[in-house]
C-alpha cells in the first residue's frame, strides 16, 4: 500500500522534471535528434533484413522483396536525415488541419445562431486556430520543434503539479482515525 501511495507521488514529479527538460530548447531538440536517429537505424536495419531475405528468396518474391528493402534503406536514411524537415512539413500541415477544424466549427456554430450556449466552444477553438496559426508560422520559419517542445513541457509541468496538489489533497483526506470500540450486545 505505500508503494502505491509513492508511485502516485513518483508521476507528478517525473512529469514535473520532464517538463522542465521540454522547456530548454537545446536538450529537447538533441533528444528529438537521437529519437529520429534511432527510428532511421531501425528502419534502415529492417531494410538491410528484407533485402538479405530478397536475396536469398529463390521464387516470385525475391524481386519485391529486393526492391522493397532498397526502398525501405532509403527512406530510413531519409527519416534519420532530414528529421527537420519532415518536422517543420508535419507541423505545416498540422497547423492548417488546426486552423481549418476551428474555423469550420465556429462556422458551423455562428450559423446556428446560439452563440451563448456554445460560448466555450468557441473560446477553445479560437485557442486551437491560434496554435495552428504558431504551429504554421514556426514551421514555415522553422522553429516549430522549439515552440512545441516548450508548449509541451508547460503542459507536464502544470499537470505534474497538479497531481502533487491532488495527491496532498487526497492525503490529507485519507488520514486514519481512531478506531471505534464496539460495544457489546447483550
């Protein structure tokens, strides 16, 4: 039981620390350089398998399967290479998806006409467009990674403490109490 009641603790202070590593730009992008790194080798080693397998296949499948484990060496070299380039096309992208969704359903809201009942629906995606405007903007300039990471760790570290407010509040209302004798029944 104490364990338990430690591991809730553990969380919120993990998130907490891994926020505050998203929020230095310099660590989170050496990260996301060795994540991409990683996930290029392994695509690239897939790749070295398939074609050795195509290799030694000796029916129908050795010419797919050869091609198919170039394709594969090729487009691991690629992802392990140009990580930030797929990066800033994938937050471009994200970014209009982002400002289009927001757009079309405050739309879709102002043309029913009950402004009032769907108010905060509005305010959150005023708040989603605005992020895929950033997102568009830093990805078109290039420092999307950067904006995201930061956005992120804000993100951990809020939630981290609030776990840690979550778990003294909840411990606070847990204490034991003395027990109750009780009473004989004659």
């Amino acid at each position: 039981m104490k364990s338990l009641k430690n591991s809730q603790l553990l969380l919120p202070i993990i998130y907490i620390l891994l926020g505050v590593i998203f929020c230095i730009p310099q660590i989170s992008s050496t990260i996301i350089n060795i994540l991409f790194t990683v996930i290029g080798v392994l695509i690239i080693v897939y790749g070295i398998l398939t074609l050795i397998k195509g290799c030694k296949c000796h029916n129908d499948n050795r010419v797919p399967l050869i091609v198919y484990g170039v394709i594969t060496i090729v487009c691991g070299i690629l992802f392990g290479s140009l990580v930030w380039l797929i990066l800033n096309v994938i937050f471009i992208l994200l970014g209009i998806l982002l400002i289009a969704y927001g757009s079309y359903t405050i739309i879709d809201i102002l043309a029913h006409k009950n402004i009032k009942a769907y108010l905060a629906t509005i305010i959150v995606n005023i708040l989603v467009m605005a992020i895929g405007v950033l997102l568009l903007v830093h990805g078109i300039k290039g420092g999307a990674i950067a904006t995201i990471s930061i956005i992120i760790g804000v993100l951990l570290i809020v939630d981290g403490i609030f776990g840690i407010i979550a778990y003294i509040i909840n411990e606070k209302n847990n204490k034991p109490t003395k027990p109750v004798k009780a009473k004989k029944v004659k």
